[in-house]
DNA sequence: GAAATATATGATAACTATTATTATGTTGTA
DNA sequence: TACAACATAATAATAGTTATCATATATTTC
C-alpha cells in the first residue's frame, strides 16, 4: 500500500487530510471515478470542500505521477490510481468502467511491437474495451445502434 | 470510394452539400480533426455554415455509422471517417493524432482474447498509442513530465 | 417546373465540465 | 510560536458541446 504522505513528502509537497483521502479513495476505488463523484464521497467527510478542490488535487496527483486521468469517449474525465499500463472496459450501456482483468497479454508488448514499425517514439498505451457488463450484457438495454456498428467510438 | 449520397439516400437522409462536404473532408483527412477543425475547413467553401451545423452534422454522421467520434485523454472530440478498428497515435508534445500505420496486429484479435477471459461481452477496442512523432522526437519540445512518468494518461 | 412537406441549416441561447483568479486558511520550517 | 509559502474555498471565467426556434432547402409529387 501506497503512502501517500510518503510519495508527497519525498517530491517537497504539502501532505493535507484533502489531498490524503483523495487519493485514498482512489487508491481504493476500482469505479475510475469522474471527478463529481470524487467529490461525493470526498464531501462525506468533508463537507466543506469546493468543487474547485478536488479538481486542483486530482489534477496535480496526476501531474506529480500519482493518478492517471483518461477518458473514454465521453465528455468527462476519469481518474485512476493505479498508475501501471493496464487496460480498461467500458459498458456500453450503464457507462461503469472496470480494469480488464486477467486480460492475458501486456500491453508493454503492443508498445514494443507498434514502436518497431513505426517512426513515432511510443511511450504507451491506452486499451480500451468496450461492450457489455455481465449485467448488462443480458438484457434488452443494449444500444441498438452500437449492436450494428462496426466500429464504435474509437 | 464510398459515396456519401448512396449511404445517405439508403438510410432515406438527405443529401445536403454541407453533409457531402464535411464527410469528404474526414474521408481525405488523416489528422482525425476537431469540430473546430472541420468547420475551419468547411468555411473555405459555405462561408455562412454554423458551427452547430458542423456539430450537428458530424454527430449525424457518427449515429449513422458513417464516422467514429473519439477522444484521446484531451477534452475534446476527435472525428474519424474510417470506422473499422484500428490504433490510433497520439503525439505528447505537439498533440498530433495519427492512424498507427503498420502495426502488425489485427486489433479483433485482442477482443477476442479480452471476451475470452472476460464475463463481459466484448464488443470492440480502442488501442491509443502515446508517445512523440518524428517531427518531435528530436526536439527538447518533450514534456519533461512524461518522460519520467510510468504511466501516462490512460 | 412548381408546390408542398419534412427535414436541415443558421443564429442564438443554454448547458456541462473544467480551469483561472483571488482572498483566506493551513502546513511545514526555523 | 511565528512566519512564509503553498493549498483551499468561493467565485468567475473559459472551452467545448448541445438545445431551441425561425428560416432555408432537399425531395417528392403532380
């Protein structure tokens, strides 16, 4: 388990109970919440919080390497603490975002491979995946659009 | 070639210049640009076009399977004439995105491996690979903060 | 070719999400 | 404990996107 006091302290940066339980609840968040719902949960503790805030300090987590902010083809952004190349799954129908687990490649492999055909330096990747969750994936609140498409919203 | 008017005659839309004209230029372009970018170019020749008809236009476009829209870790849409799956490059220094030419994967393999250790129903991928185009890599235009960064901003 | 209709466009407003500014509060150091 | 520098809170502003409504236009029919 990470400590965040450690990480901030070691870069020179202030350790406050905000930016502690920010990042704490995204170190425990699997949801790869939009900052609104940060700030929900953050405001259960502190209830006085701005708005403001929160986006400061995911901002400046991600900017110091402690949070990884995407999005997925939505107006919105999302945050991550887990800050290791990894992929991602996006239902379709209900939105959530999950880690793909046991996906069985690495994705540093793809870095490699696109890096030795190509004349870009590639640093990373972003996988996304998307469809359907096991609840979703059963019922009729599939988008009917998306189940013709043969591409989607890459 | 396709022909946007058979596409759109089919689906019984209309065929309005401003949709021929907006689709042909995402058709020839492979900078996978902006509203704002499209409707600069549009402007070259309908003067008077709006900028809500170009947003309109290209969500149209994009509901009738005939563009994929995306976004790339910015807060902004991307639009893409080419609707089958395929990597996309994404430049960190000057913000390029390009189509991953040569990249020797079928990207269908991947959904087939991710539905395969997967219990959600894997419809399609989004492969985005970061790093910097040969017109940066050269240069100290890098983002010094991505270099040392172990993740990125997936 | 003209008329009628339904849809698209243009102009404008509104909305959403994010970022900037400034005054005040707090952390960390001496 | 005091002070300086940085963080937070409150508010404003910005950027990008979407909605509304009046007018224009594409398509169909005659």
């Amino acid at each position: 388990m990470v400590y965040i006091k450690d990480l901030l302290r070691k870069k020179g940066l202030r350790v406050t109970p905000q930016r502690e339980l920010i990042y704490r609840l995204l170190s425990e968040s699997k949801a790869h919440p939009t900052a609104e719902h940060v700030y929900q949960e953050v405001r259960k503790t502190f209830p006085s919080i701005s708005f403001n805030t929160v986006y400061k300090t995911v901002r400046s987590l991600e900017e110091w390497g402690l949070l990884q902010r995407f999005n997925t083809g939505e107006n919105i952004y999302r945050y991550d603490a887990n800050v290791s190349p990894h992929p991602h799954f996006i239902c379709l129908s209900c939105g959530r975002v999950d880690d793909m687990d046991n996906f069985p490649d690495d994705v540093e492999n793809y870095v490699r491979k696109a890096a030795s055909t190509s004349p870009c330096e590639i640093k990373f990747v972003n996988l996304h995946f998307y469809g359907y969750c096991p609840l979703c994936r059963g019922s009729s609140r599939k988008i009917n659009n998306k189940e013709e498409d043969n591409g989607g919203s890459d």
